[in-house]
C-alpha cells in the first residue's frame, strides 16, 4: 500500500533571475559577475528548483563579464543538474545573446531583437579641436605602445591595426562560445557573425533560438499548471540612491539607454 502525504508531494519550482541592463558599465545597476554570483547561487541552490529561468534584456556590454557570467551559469547548472532556460524581452545582442547562449533553450517573444554577434570599440578625436585653441599635448611614455589610441592626439595606423586585432580575437571567443552553446541548431550556410541583429522568429529560423515563448505559460508547459515560481535579482539599498554616486549613475544611465537606442528602443 502507497502512502500519500500532501506535504511531500512538492510541486515543482522554478527559479527565476533577471538580468536587465547594460553589461559591465560601471554604474551601481549594471550587470557584473561580482554582483551577480550571490543572486545566481541562491538560485541554483535554494530548494532544489526544478529549472532556472533567466528574465533577459540586455544590449550588451564588456565581453569579459559577460564571459564570466556565462561561464558562472553553466559551472552552478552542471554542479546542480539543473535545466537552463533564457527569456528574452526586448532586446538580448551582443553580450546580452552571450548570457542567452548559456542556457539550454532560448524562447523569446515575437518582437524581441537578437543577435549582433560582434565586437565594438568606439571613441573620438580631440586633437584637431586642442590645436585650433592652442593648446600643446605633451605625452611621455616608456613603451612605444603605451599611448595606443590616445584620443588627443592623431590616430596612428599601427594603433588601429593592433586593436583590430585584440577586437577580431574577442569577435572569435564569442563565435566560440555561441557554437559550443547552440551546436548543430544553428544554420550553417548563414553567416550569422557579422554583427547583424534580427527579429526572434528570423533568429529562430536561424538557430539562435528555440522558439517563440513567454516565461510563464513555457513553464507551465514543461512542468505543470502549479509549478511555482522563486524571484531573484540585484537590488539596490535606498541610501544607494543618494551621495557621490548619483553622477556617476546618471552618466551610466545615459551610457546605457545610448546602448539600448542602438536596436532602436
């Protein structure tokens, strides 16, 4: 004779983590590893979840933390078992489809922008403006690389050929990583590393993503109507809020909403 307990008959849970935001800035709300490991190892394991969920919308950032985040989500999935699902929102490219990558399966809504799959380095060029006012740059280095792309003197065309170098050589661990995650989903005879971005079902069509699914109703879809869900996340003490920072965060709130109105957001 089986014995049935109702206290025991647990229902599933899943775990849910959101990473929004830009990638490494240096504002107190972006998205870094060290911020992030204490959040993502209470989800993977508190109460044993059925699965993570990952909430994503994020245009990217530095290559390295999202690197290190990725690599963060797939140590604590294999150590635990524990099944990975990204849902995208508005926009996962760059670093953002990098965080995505390190789940299991990809679901994202209809409208959601995907991709750009490369790597940017931006700056500008003040020299021309320091010499219309007068004014002398006096650089004094030792190592002839020292001053590489110094924005107030004029650009050297060893300087731009080195970091092209350095950025064609994150462009491959990223193509790297995208491969080893995603396999044989993807379309081999596209070319899907040029940077271009796309709208969820042409990236589904793509092998970027599984589907096209929202968090909730997916869940319940793979583990019954009363699966119950566990929220995490950074959060922000109030005094965080106020004192020297406060420029700080509103310069990379401007950095930030300027990475999202690249996917037109």
């Amino acid at each position: 004779m089986k014995l049935s307990l109702p206290f025991l008959n647990k229902q599933p849970t899943v775990a849910v983590v959101r990473l929004s935001g830009a990638i490494g800035m240096a504002g107190r709300a972006s998205l870094n590893d060290a911020s992030l490991a204490p959040v993502l190892e209470k989800a993977f394991r508190k109460g044993k979840p059925a699965a993570v969920a990952l909430e994503i919308n994020s245009p990217g950032g530095s290559p390295v933390q999202s690197s290190l985040i990725g690599a963060r989500i797939r140590r604590l999935a294999d150590e635990f078992k524990v099944p990975v699902h990204a849902f995208v929102e508005d926009v996962a490219a760059s670093g953002g489809y990098w965080l995505a990558a390190s789940a299991d399966e990809i679901w994202a809504d209809d409208s959601s922008v995907l991709g750009s799959i490369g790597v940017i380095s931006s700056g500008f060029g003040a020299n021309v403006f320091l010499a219309r006012q007068g004014i002398e740059r006096r650089v004094h280095t030792a190592g002839k690389s020292k001053s590489m792309l110094d924005p107030f003197s004029p650009e050297k065309e060893e300087d731009v050929a080195r970091l092209k170098g350095l950025l064609e050589d994150i462009h491959q661990n990223f193509i790297a990583y995208v491969k080893a995650r995603r396999g044989s989903r993807l379309d081999e005879a596209a070319d899907l590393f040029t940077g271009e971005i796309w709208l969820a079902r042409r990236a589904h069509e793509l092998g970027l993503i599984d589907g096209i699914a929202h968090l909730k109703p997916r869940m319940q879809e793979v583990f019954g109507d009363k699966v119950k869900f566990r929220r995490y996340g950074l959060r922000r003490p109030i005094w965080s809020r106020f004192g020297t920072d406060m420029a700080q965060d509103a310069i990379s709130l401007l950095e930030e909403r300027a990475a999202y109105a690249r996917f037109g957001m």
